[in-house]
C-alpha cells in the first residue's frame, strides 16, 4: 500500500490537519502516517485553546521511523509555527525522502490579504525552501505572493488585485503562478480559493493548476462562509491521488466537488466555521 507522511497539527476539535486529512486518504486508498507538530485542544480559530508545541519531539520521532527503514510514497507538510519547525521538516526530507517520494507543501501563512500571527519572513524563507524541493504547492493567492514578495510587497500587490476583476483578474493570478513555477522550479502549482463572478452570474470560487506547460481552471459555485480545515482536505486529497497516479486536473476536480458537497451540508446543518465542514458523510466521492 502506498503511503504518505502527514506532517501537520493535530486539533482535538475544528477538523482540520491531521483529523481532515487522515480519513480522507485513508479512504482513497493511502496509508497515511501522521508526523504531529503539536498538539492542541482545538484549532486556533476559537477564542481560547491548548497547545502542546512537539518541536524537541520531532528528533526522536524520526529517529524511530528511520530504524525501520520508512521511505513513504508522498510527503505532505501543512501548517508549521515557526523556522524551527521548518527546518525539522527539511531534514525530514533529506532523511526520508527518496527519489520518487511525492513532495506537497502548503504554504500557511496568510489568507484575504493578510499574514497569520505565526508569520515572520524567516518562515517564509523556508516555506521557499520547502517548495523548491517540491513537486506541486497549494497556496491561496496571498501565500503565492508572499512566497514571490515577501510581507510589505504583497499587501502592495494584493490592493493592486482589488482593482482587477473578471478575465483581467484571473490572468494576473495565472502569471503569479508561472512566477512561482519559474523562481522555484517547481513541476506544478495550484494557487486555490480564487473567488470569481463573471458578468450577471453568482460568486464561484476557482482553482489554478499549472503542471508541466498545462494551465487550467477548476471553479464551482461558492455557497457559505470560510470554514476551518477546508484547504487541509483540498491538500490531502491532491496528495493522495497524485501517489496515486491519478491527473493533476482530476485530482483538483475530485476535490472541488468533494469539498463543495461538505461546504453545502455544513450550511444546511447551520455549522460554526470553527467547527469545520460536513465532510464525513461525503467520503464515498473519493473511492474510486
């Protein structure tokens, strides 16, 4: 069986990181094996939580693993706190990864034009790390420009966006991603979350995908809110179809109406954004 080390958070509640992704590529097949950067009561979106940071277990987490010989199909990093976790997980890399081991990174650090708490420009200098060693990467728009600009320069850009809309929008957003393929080498991108409303018609929300010369966009209609652990599920199933040798673009599409379909159940359930989609009851999208 196939199998991808899971390098993310665990939430106790708000169902993201390792809680999102777990059951969605156990059920497309995968064995994924959780690599915990900390521990915490529930997601940080909630007003008040635990956190146990595991930073000074990562050594000896991999230490055990490297005795037994691992050397997973797909490594897939999400959220990370800081450099210092950053720089574990390149070792991660240099340690485990082989030459066919599929790299994804989600590069979290800011959303809607702003920057995380969690973030510092050395963070992002090792999220740049992180994607030159990577086979495809998943930021929203503003991570692809934080990635590219750094802080100061994206909020520059990011009010320069505001001023596109429709076609002119989306071409500027497709040159971004050929600057992330072109700077760091990269074999795909998939900037995500790309809010979209074409003349008379209602909001969608769009995906880029650049892979190997081949650019296209995957949208679906936008209903509800922003809701935790959403671009963990986009992620995890990317990675596990891509292990799996399923296209870049059916992976995307999979994911789309996977994530879409949990979005419209958490609206009809009148779910907290916290407490993240209604995606459990939408699982059997993704056997294949």
């Amino acid at each position: 069986m196939k199998k991808i080390a899971v390098i993310n958070d665990l939430s106790g509640l708000g169902k993201c990181s390792l809680t999102a992704a777990i059951p969605v590529i156990s059920v497309m097949g995968v064995q994924a094996c959780p690599f915990p950067t900390a521990v915490l009561s529930n997601q940080t979106g909630y007003e008040t939580y635990f956190c146990e940071d595991f930073t000074e277990h990562m050594a000896p987490y991999m230490e055990e693993w490297k005795k037994r010989g691992f050397v997973p199909d797909g490594i897939y990093t999400g959220f990370l706190s800081d450099e210092k976790q950053a720089d574990k997980i390149l070792k991660f890399i240099d340690t485990f990864a082989g030459e066919d081991t599929l790299i994804l990174t989600d590069p979290v650090m800011g959303d809607d034009g702003a920057v995380y708490p969690i973030y510092t420009e050395e963070l992002c200098s090792r999220f740049r790390e992180l994607a030159r060693r990577s086979y495809v990467i998943t930021p929203n728009l503003t991570e692809a420009l934080l990635l590219l600009y750094g802080k100061n320069k994206m909020e520059e850009i990011w009010k320069e966006f505001q001023s596109f809309s429709g076609e002119e929008r989306l071409a500027q957003i497709r040159e971004t991603g050929y600057r992330l393929v072109k700077r760091f080498s990269l074999p795909a991108v998939v900037i995500t979350g790309v809010d979209h409303r074409e003349e008379d018609e209602p909001l969608k929300m769009g995906n880029l995908v650049l892979e190997k010369e081949k650019c296209s966009w995957v949208f679906a209609g936008k209903t509800g809110g922003s809701y935790s652990g959403t671009g963990d599920l986009f992620a995890s199933v990317l990675s596990a179809g891509l292990v799996k040798g399923y296209p870049m673009e059916n992976c995307v599409n999979m994911a789309v109406d996977f994530i879409s379909a949990s979005i419209r159940d958490a609206v009809e359930e009148g779910t907290d954004r916290n407490d993240g989609v209604c995606f459990e009851q939408q699982l059997g999208r993704l056997i294949r």
